[in-house]
C-alpha cells in the first residue's frame, strides 16, 4: 500500500512547508463529503499519530490514516496548471465514479 507524489507536487508542498516554517510533511485523507460521498482532505502534519502511515517521495513525507488509506492506496498526488487555474490533483486508481463538479468520489 503506498501513496506517491510527483516531483512538481513535491517541490510546491517543500515551497509551502519553506514559508510555513515548521512540519513534518503533507496529511492525505478523505472524509465524507459532497454529493458522491467522499472528499479528499490535504493538511500540514506536525507530527504524525501512532497509527499513521507513512510515505516519502521526493524528499517530502506523507501521512496517511489507516481508515483513508483503503481509499487511497495506489493515489499519485500531481499538482497541475489548467488555464489560469492551478493545484493539486488526484490521481486515484480506486474512483468508479465522480460528482460533475469534481469536489467529491465513490469508490
């Protein structure tokens, strides 16, 4: 089970931990949201809870809940540019379905 980043997401999470000035990498979860169910879910992490997991990719740590992970296993995290819009995207493997304004997924 791992989740993965690109190396463009790595260098703007690093550039956000740079101005924050503290942490130990980027949290990956999901809750239950929107109008096909769950929603993903990004936040700093200063230090991990115990039954975290943990995932490197380009020098950046992720941290992952065991309850997210089964959601999230094989998930590469991008960060894009579409037009004038820029952010992270998910590439998630286990999505079988998406709401039309993209905020929410089933699995």
């Amino acid at each position: 089970m791992a989740v993965t980043l690109t190396e463009k997401a790595a260098r703007q999470v690093q550039k956000h931990l740079a101005a924050r000035g503290t942490g130990l990498g980027l949290r990956v979860a999901v809750k239950t949201s929107g109008c096909s169910g769950l929603a993903y879910a990004l936040e700093f992490v200063d230090e991990p809870a115990p039954e975290d997991r943990t995932f490197e990719s380009f020098g950046v740590t992720l941290v992952v809940d065991p309850k997210s992970l089964v959601y999230l296993d094989g998930t590469e995290l991008d960060y894009v540019r579409e037009g004038l819009n820029e952010g992270f995207k998910f590439n998630n493997p286990n999505v079988k379905a998406q709401c039309g304004c993209g905020e929410s997924f089933s699995v």
